[in-house]
C-alpha cells in the first residue's frame, strides 16, 4: 500500500503536475490523521471498556463485602436482645438465688464484649481507582464517604469503648478479696455462684455494659439499614435486581398486614396508642405527632433507626395480636384495639 502511493506521488512529479501533487499529499495527510483519530478513538473505547468492567467489578465486591457486615450487624443485635432480657432481670431483681445457682448464665452478662467489624477491601480499592470511575458512578461517593469513614469512626469509637469496659471489669476482680480463692477451685462450684449473686456492683457494671452495647448496637443497626441502600443503588447501577434475603426491610407482607391497626398499651403506664401501618418496605408506627420507620430484623423482630429498642409483633395465647416493645431496661405490651373490643 506504501509503494502505491509512493508511484502515484513520483508519477506526478514526473509529469511536473506539483499542483496535482499537492492537493494529493494534503489529502494524504488527511488520511493519515483520520487514521490516527479512528484508532485513538478505537483504543479508547477499549480503555474504557476494560476500565468499566474493572468498575463494576469492585462494585460487586463491596456488595458482597456488604452482605457481610449486614449479617455481623444482625449478630450484634441477636446478642443485645438476649442480654437485654437477662439485665431486666439483673436491674429488677426478679430472678432468685437458687434459680440463679440452676443457670448461673443469668448473670454473666458483662463476661465478653462484642465488636462490630465492616470488610473495607472492596471500597478501599475503590479509593485506588477514583481517576478511572466513570462520571455516571461518581454520585455514590457521598454515600460511601458516610458508611465507611463517618460511621466507621463511631464503629471504632464505639469498640474501643466496650472492650475497655470489659477489661475494666475483668481487672476489678483484682479487689476481690476472694479472687484468686474462687479461680484455684478452694470454694465450691456453689460458694462461688452465691458470691457472684450477692456482688453488690452487679447493676452498675450491667448497666454500664450495657451502654457500650447498646450504642454499637444501634450504630450496627444504622450500618445496616445504610448498607442496604448502598446495595441497591449499586444495582441500579449495575442494571440488575438482587433478591437476596438480607437486603429486605419488610417480611412478606401478607405475614403483617393482618397486624395493621391501633394498639392500647396493657401497661399501668399511661402510654399513647400506637398506629401500626405498612408503607412501601416499612412499618410504619404513630402515636401523637410522632411517626417512626421500623425495620426488619428477622422473624417477627424489627428495629428503628437510631435506636435501641426492639419491636416485636405477635399473636398470644388466645390469638390476640400484640405489639411489643423492649430495651434492657423496660418491656411494654400492646394489644390490637379491635382483639380487645372482641373479648368484652
């Protein structure tokens, strides 16, 4: 192909046709400058190809690193139910010593600590290759920006917080005088449980354990009903619909849609009626000028954004629907308006 444009250019100038030979070199250059744009223009649709599957790729990663954390956060807050149901027990003094002596586990709340920990790999990768993201992917930033550096310093703030607790009260065994008497096995199992009933400062390091649990239970909480936002908007962007369990806020609907209604509390308190009713992908419950979004936890159990308080709803005995809120330090109970007008 060379040589022919070569001839064509030496037969011109042969024949002194120089005007012929210029018109036909500029149009040359002309050629070889669209050349050059066609396959710069090529080549970069190929970059940005490999750079948009290199994207998408990273996304998907922190979806999956998402769904991890979504499952450690519902951990967390299994683990605060349970210990909050033992506290009221501990703050109320409702459990006696021979039944303590039956279960000891009653009052071994502040025995360990939890931690809330987020998998990052995937959004720190991501950080790695902010000059490639495509403009179409730059608005999620502000969402990571809240999820993995804002909240992550609560998450670490909080941790740190729980463990010193913890090793606090692991230390003040140190001042009992009977510590190393109970650890070398010269008290009986027995002897040693009627101490661990009778410590007077069982409430206050309940109490303060407590604390430390509840603000990483509500900041896992948080976490999670951010992350899933995060997850979807990334299929969104990714063009896909992911129906993973763990994504829903809501439980089937035909399983609460018969809870839909006002409940009156059934405690001395006199507490509001509280309006339960289903919007969108949420529970919704009312009472005077105050209107607040639950969130699914699993089963029948949902939460509230920013809160400690667990909800539960259910059927008792008699198949009265009940309403049900507990934290580690109340329980209050209602019931459906219309199941109470039925028993009269």
């Amino acid at each position: 192909m060379i040589k022919f444009f070569r001839k064509i250019r030496q037969r011109l100038l042969s024949e002194n046709k120089f005007s012929k030979y210029l018109i036909y070199a500029i149009g040359e250059i002309i050629l070889v400058v669209i050349g050059i744009l066609i396959a710069v223009a090529i080549n970069g649709k190929y970059n940005e190809a490999q750079n948009e599957k290199k994207i998408k790729s990273i996304l998907t990663q922190i979806q999956k690193e998402l769904l991890v954390d979504i499952a450690d956060a519902e951990r967390i807050f299994d683990v605060k139910m349970g210990k909050d149901s033992l506290a009221r027990k501990i703050y109320f003094n409702t459990v006696s010593e021979e039944e303590f002596i039956k279960n000891p586990f009653q009052l071994r709340i502040t025995g360990n600590y939890v931690s809330f920990t987020t998998q990052k790999a995937g959004y720190n990768r991501l950080m790695q290759n902010l000059e490639n993201l495509p403009e179409k992917y730059q608005y999620i930033l502000s969402f990571f920006n809240d999820l993995y550096v804002e909240k992550q310093n609560d998450i670490n703030d909080y941790n740190e917080t729980i463990k010193n607790t913890w090793v606090l009260n692991r230390n003040s065994n140190n001042k009992n005088p009977i510590y190393a008497d109970l650890n070398l096995g010269i008290l009986s199992e027995e002897e040693s449980l009627r101490h661990l009933f009778n410590d007077p400062f069982i409430k206050n390091r309940t109490m303060t354990y407590l604390n430390d649990l509840r603000n990483i239970s509500k900041i896992a909480n948080d976490y999670k009903v951010d992350a899933i936002k995060i997850y979807k908007n990334i299929d969104s962007l990714l063009g896909i619909e992911s129906n993973d369990l763990k994504l829903k806020t809501l439980p089937r609907k035909d399983s609460i849609e018969p809870f839909e209604g006002t409940y009156k509390t059934m405690s001395a308190f006199n507490i509001p009626d509280q309006k339960l009713t289903i919007k969108k992908d949420h529970i919704v419950i009312s009472y005077l000028n105050s209107i607040s979004l639950l969130y699914w936890h699993k089963t029948n159990y949902f939460y509230e954004y920013n809160d400690d308080g667990v909800f539960v709803l259910y059927k008792n005995e008699h198949g009265q629907r009940m309403l049900r809120f507990s934290n580690d330090k109340v329980k209050y109970e209602f019931m459906h308006k219309d199941d109470i007008i039925d028993i009269q």
